[in-house]
C-alpha cells in the first residue's frame, strides 16, 4: 500500500511510464507526471485508478528544468519519495553516422537526467529514511544491438548509477535498482516496426521479425506487468533488493 507516498514518473505521457503511474496510483501514490504530447488522455488515465495526478512540463535534457521540476515536487508536494527515471529516447544510426547532437540528446535524457533527479531527490528520502528510486534501464543495459550506440551506452551508464546509488544508500531504508525490459509494444517501439514496414514488410511480419530475433517467447512485455514489478520493489519485503538489474525481457538475455 502507498497511500500517503509521492511517485514521480519522468516520462510518464506515454508507454511504460504511464503505465508504471497508472500502477503506482491504483496501489494510493500521489503520482507525479513528466513529458510531453498529450498530457490530458494521461492525466485522466491516471486519476481513474487513484488520486488526482501532479503534472511538471520539465525537458529531461536541460538541468534547469529538471531542478525547477524536483524545487516543485518538494514545494506542492513534501518531496519525492518513489523516483522512477523512466524518460527516453531511441534513435538507429552506425556509430560513423550516428547525428552528434542525437548522442548527446540520449546521454542527457535516458542517463544524465536519472543523475540529476537521484542527486536532488536522495536529500529528502534521507530525512525519511524512506525511499525508492527506480530506474527503467533496458536489455540494452546489458547487452548491445547495432546502430544504437547512444542508447546502449547510456543504459548500461544507467545500470552503473543505479549499482553506486544503491551502496551509497545501502544501510538506509531506501533502495535503487533497475529494470531491465525487452520489447514493449510502446511509440518508441513501433517506431521501429515502422521502419521495418518502410523497408517492405507488412506489418505482421515486422512485429514477428522483431519479437523473432529477440524474445524466446515470441510476446510482447506489458506495461501493466512492469507496474507489478515496480510495485513489488517499493513493497516491504524488496528492501534487501539493492543495486539489482531486473530482466523482463521474454527470455532475451538467457540466450
Ligand atoms: P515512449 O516513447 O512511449 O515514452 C517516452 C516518454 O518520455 C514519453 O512520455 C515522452 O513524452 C517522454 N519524453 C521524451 N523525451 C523527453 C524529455 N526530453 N523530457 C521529458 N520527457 C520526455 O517510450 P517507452 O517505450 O515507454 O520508453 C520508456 C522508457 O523505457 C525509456 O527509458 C526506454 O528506453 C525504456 N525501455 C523501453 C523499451 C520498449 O521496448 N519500449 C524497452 C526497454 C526499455
């Protein structure tokens, strides 16, 4: 039960992190949302399963906004108790190609970001001794795919972060650790299916090919059961769970 605790959600208008607020709200978080598009459609999918949501507007790229989001969570809400660093972005090119300013953009929002909001929230989570940080890596934190150099060396820095956060909070009540998905069928996803389809296969084929290639078990990870995840690390019995590297990923990483 997490009634009376704050879950801030980065990147929680779409995908996973909706679906990890939605999760969060219906176990009586006071949920806060982060990210961009439509924020209404999340907002009320939110409050369906609980409590009113918060919404921050701030661009995980940039520091200022990033503290001017965590400055408001602490005035309008008592602080962060649950940090779930979930924003991120894709993008496929061979390294010699890849776009300077899109590996700077990865490296900002999928691990920089995760840096800032840790620093900024750990403070209060101390004075609680109470906290759960939880950071939405990938399989690409522990191994690699071709043409997303940014991505998967911005995961596997985000599992690192997560290892030191959860030592240097390792004899308080709060913990650190990360999960690792296969593919979940999300826009960030589908962009990728997209591309397939471009290149001539039909849609079925290319959510086959993909699946095929990667998850043993030929299905998708759901948001939902990534919330049942989350719930259980910030449940009591996960307080020994530290520093860990969690896979949901169809069976990817056992091959
Ligand atoms: P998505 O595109 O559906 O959602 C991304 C969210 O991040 C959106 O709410 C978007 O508005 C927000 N966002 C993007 N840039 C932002 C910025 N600069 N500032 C603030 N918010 C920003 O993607 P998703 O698939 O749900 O991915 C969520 C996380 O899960 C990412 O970190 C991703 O790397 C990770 N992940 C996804 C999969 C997958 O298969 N979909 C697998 C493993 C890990």
């Amino acid at each position: 039960n997490l009634e009376g605790k704050t879950a801030l959600v980065t990147g929680s208008t779409s995908g996973i992190g909706l679906g990890l607020a939605e999760s969060l709200a219906r176990a009586g978080a006071q949920v806060l949302l982060n990210g961009f598009g439509d924020v209404a459609t999340a907002r009320s999918r939110v409050a369906a399963q609980g409590k009113q949501p918060g919404y921050h507007p701030a661009d995980m790229s940039d520091v200022a906004q990033i503290e001017a989001m965590m400055a408001w969570a602490a005035r309008e809400y008592g602080g962060v108790d649950i940090l779930v660093n979930n924003a991120g972005i894709q993008h496929q090119a061979p390294v010699e190609h890849f776009p300077v300013e899109k590996w700077d953009a990865i490296l900002a929002i999928n691990l920089s970001a995760a840096f800032h909001t840790t620093r900024l929230a750990l403070p209060e989570m101390r004075s609680r001794n109470w906290g759960r940080v939880i950071n939405i890596a990938s399989v690409h934190g522990l191994v690699g795919s071709r043409e997303k150099s940014a991505y998967v060396a911005a995961k596997h820095g985000l599992l690192g972060l997560t290892k030191v956060t959860a030592l240097e909070t390792a004899q308080t009540g709060i913990t650190c650790n990360a999960l690792c998905p296969g593919w979940v069928l999300t826009p960030l996803v589908q962009q990728q299916i997209d591309k397939r389809i471009a290149e001539g296969a039909t849609p079925r084929q290319a959510r086959d090919a993909l699946l095929a290639e990667k998850h043993p078990s030929g299905e998708f990870v759901t948001p939902e059961q990534l919330g049942e995840l989350a719930l259980f690390l910030c449940s009591d019995a996960a307080i020994q769970v530290r520093g860990a590297a969690w896979n949901m990923d169809g069976g990817w990483v056992a091959q």
